[in-house]
C-alpha cells in the first residue's frame, strides 16, 4: 500500500490520508507537462486538513480523476504529486522504492491518455473518425449490425496520444493490472485477459504499451535462457527510449518500477543485480546497445539520439543517452533459445554502484564503475570515400582481409575526436559465429565489438564518450 491517498468526502472536496490498512483506491497516470499543486513539507497540514485544498487548486486533469473516482463508487485515488512530499528526499526514496506494488495494487489505473499536461482535461466528448454502422441478416434470418472501422487510421491517433510519448507513463501503464485508458478518439479498458473500448462495443483493445509482453515474464522464473530473459529487457528498453522525460536525470527513476519487478521475476525470486539500467547477469551482453539512425528515419529525425548533457549513468549504459536506441537480441525468435555460443572472452573482474537512493536500488545512481577483462585489438579510424573505416594493422592476429563494418556511434564522432583518438581499441563482446544465407548456407562471420579510446590512465572508455 502506498503510504498516503487523496480521499474523496464527495465530488468536491478531497483531502490527503495517511493509509493504516488495506483500502481499495485508483491510480492517476498523467503527463505533468508543467506546474501544478504539489505535496511539500510547507503544505502538508493543509493537504491533510479536515478542509483538504479547495477542489478548484487542483489542476484539470486531476480534477477529472476525481470525478472518475467517486462515479465509480470509490473514494481513494493515488495521485504521484500530492501522495509523496515532492521535496522531501527520504519520503520520495521510500514511496519510489513502493512504486511497482502500487501501481500493481489499485484496482485500476486511470490513464489521462488524450492530454499531454495536467492542466488539460480527459473527460470531454470522444469522436469517431471512419466509423459505420451497417445491417445485416445471416442465413437463419436473425437481424443485427456491424460496426466497420478504419482500423489503420484507428491506430495511428493511438500512438500519437500525448501519454504514449512520455517515459513516466511507461511505468504505471505496464504494471497496473486493470487500465481505463481516455484516449483522443475512444476510452478504451483492459485488464490481464481482455480489452475493448467504447467506439465497437468491446472488441479486443489494441492500447499501444506492451502489457501483454510483460504478462508472460513470469512464466520465466528458473527454466528460462538467460536469451530469453534478455531479450525480454531488450524490447522494455526499446520501448521506454522512444519516450520523453520533462527531467533528463530521471531516466533510471521512471523505469525503477519495472527493473524491480523484472528483477525479482526473471529468476524465480532471486534477485538480479542492476548496475545503472543492465543487468549484471546480463553482461557482457548488456553492453550491446546502440545507436541506429538509419533503422527508423522519420523517428530519428523527430527524436534525435545524442549524450545525455549532463551526467546521471555511465557511459557504457543506455541510460547515458537521449532519445530512441537499438538492443542486441540474443533470443532467436520466440524459442527462446541463443542464436550464438554465449561464453565469450570477456569477463566481469569488478564493479562498483553509488546510488541516489540508498533505500531504491533501480531508481538512478551518482557512480558506476565495471572492471573488465578481455581481448583488445588496437586499430586505425579513417576516412575513405567519404566514410569512416577501421583499418587493422597489417601485424595484427586477426588477419580478415578487407573488413566491411557496420559502424554504430553514439553519436557522430566530430573532427577533433578523429583527430584525438585515430588509434583506438577494439573489445570483443561476442566471438565470430557463422552467418547463413537465405539458402542457409554459410556466407560470412559475423562478430560484435565495442569501439573504445584508451585515456592517460590506461583505462578505456567508450570512444565518443
């Protein structure tokens, strides 16, 4: 249970509650997306006074929550910024730490997903666009309808919902277990099992958040590839860095919820070690994600990807980076099985966390360290034809001839970092394995590196770091 709830004395006026058993409440998931009345160590007699904040305080969107609430027959609601003492660091480590079981715990969310600010409402007049009704008898004579629908104009306005686009909702959304979700063109509702919305009488939901990946995750427990595990995560995160964060340095916090319960189910209730967004079990695996403009055009030049401007993770974890990435996948398929022989060269000697939070261990960290050893190559960076090359020593071991290499950088290296570092250091992450053609012949070897710059001190770090 979370620690406090706004209670409901009526459709107008609400008060903050401390929680001293198990009560039924609601969960509000909105996009902030500016100022609102908030619960601080200045205001809290007031927000928990018999008079509660006048209704009117409150921001729009909270406002509709409120009367979605009390129509529905209940009267507690969990809202983020008037349940945690927004300023208040012990109070905000220890409600981030109960973030999964509370979104887990409500009976349903209710997702403001047609807004993309709190001080906009959900609840207006919702439009069916290429939507209509036609009548029909069956060959036994009974009389009905059909409702035809565009369903690829359907869609699309789904993924354009302002909540869709935000990293917060990821969360709340993924492992609320009922959702009531206001989009722009429909409400739409869905529990574990089924899903409909109100524009077709309750067809199967199609709610753009991948729910129904998380509901297979703990069919995993101890039986599972480590692939498949992985893979797993893989598409979680592919998923989360599409979206926006109003507060770059929450990019850890607003996943915590989720590393959480990924930690404790994807090994049967051991816990997994989480070092700044991968999973130490993981490595060196977790190490393979990367920057792929070219995969998604029209995505990229939206959200273009770049280092993060200031620091909140280390450079070899995703989270050190703004915008849409790419996850190797080891899963082959849906079998769940590795496509290549996982016991590489490279091994884990050491690692090192500080977190933010000493009570919330997925909820960011100030340090991270990993110690690793394994097979270097030193190489060249050059230009050739108007692109950038890796150019092995002719001396080297690894005698490939004329390599042509997918280059993925973090972001666009600049001139003075070519200059810098136009020797630099090969790590292998994955040996060579045989690549078959469509034919499923072997054509070619295929190997994944990490492309590092060595420093003053002899440690390496990721190039365009």
């Amino acid at each position: 249970m979370p620690r406090r709830l706004v209670e409901l004395d009526s459709a107008t006026k609400v008060r903050v509650v401390e929680v001293q058993q198990d009560i039924p409440y609601v969960v509000l998931s909105y996009c902030w997306g500016g100022d609102q009345l908030k619960l601080l160590s200045s205001n809290t007699s007031t927000f928990t006074s018999q008079e509660g904040p006048e209704l009117l305080e409150l921001s729009q969107s909270v406002r509709d929550a409120v009367c979605v609430t009390w129509n529905l027959g209940l009267r507690y609601l969990w809202v983020d910024a008037l349940c945690i003492i927004q300023d208040d660091g012990t109070d905000l480590a220890s409600e981030l730490a109960k973030m999964a079981d509370i979104y887990e715990g409500a009976l349903f969310t209710i997702a403001a997903g047609s807004v993309a600010r709190c001080s906009e409402g959900f609840l207006h007049q919702r439009r069916l666009q290429d939507t209509f009704r036609i009548s029909i008898e069956d060959t036994q004579g009974y009389q009905g309808s059909l409702l035809l629908q565009n369903t690829r104009v359907k869609f699309a306005a789904e993924a354009l919902d302002p909540i869709v686009l935000r990293a917060w909702t990821f969360q709340e959304v993924l492992l609320s277990s009922r959702l009531l979700y206001f989009g722009l063109e429909k409400l739409e509702w869905s529990c574990a099992a089924h899903g409909g919305d109100l524009s077709d009488g309750g067809s199967p939901s199609h709610i753009h958040f991948p729910r129904y990946r998380w509901r297979q995750l703990p069919e995993m427990g101890h039986t599972s590839s480590v692939a498949r595990v992985e893979s797993y995560w893989a598409n979680v995160l592919t998923d989360y860095t599409k979206r926006a964060l109003t507060v770059p340095s929450d990019k850890l916090v607003a996943l915590s919820a989720v590393a959480q319960r990924f930690a404790e189910r994807a090994r049967g209730g051991s816990y997994l070690t989480y070092l700044a967004g991968i999973w130490l079990e993981h490595l060196p695996f977790g190490l393979l994600w990367y920057n792929d403009n070219d995969d998604d055009a029209s995505e990229s030049q939206s959200h273009p990807t770049s280092r993060a401007s200031s620091w909140r993770a280390p450079s070899w974890s995703w989270a050190s980076m703004d915008g849409p990435l790419n996850f190797f996948r080891l899963a082959n398929g849906d079998s769940g099985q590795s496509k290549l022989d996982m016991n590489g060269p490279l091994e884990i000697i050491n690692y090192r966390v500080q977190l933010k939070f000493d009570n919330a261990p997925y909820a960011g960290v100030v340090k991270a360290e990993l110690e690793l050893t394994g097979l270097l190559k030193h190489v060249n960076l050059d230009y050739h034809s108007g692109a950038l090359e890796i150019k092995l020593d002719p001396d080297g071991q690894l005698d490939v001839g004329t390599w042509p290499e997918e280059i993925y950088w973090d972001e666009p290296p600049s001139p003075d970092n070519l200059e810098k570092y136009s020797r630099v250091l090969l790590l292998e992450i994955i040996s060579p394995w045989r690549n078959n053609d469509l034919d499923g012949e072997p054509n070619e070897y295929i190997m994944w590196t990490l492309i590092l710059a060595e420093k003053e001190n002899g440690m390496c770090y990721p190039f365009d770091c």
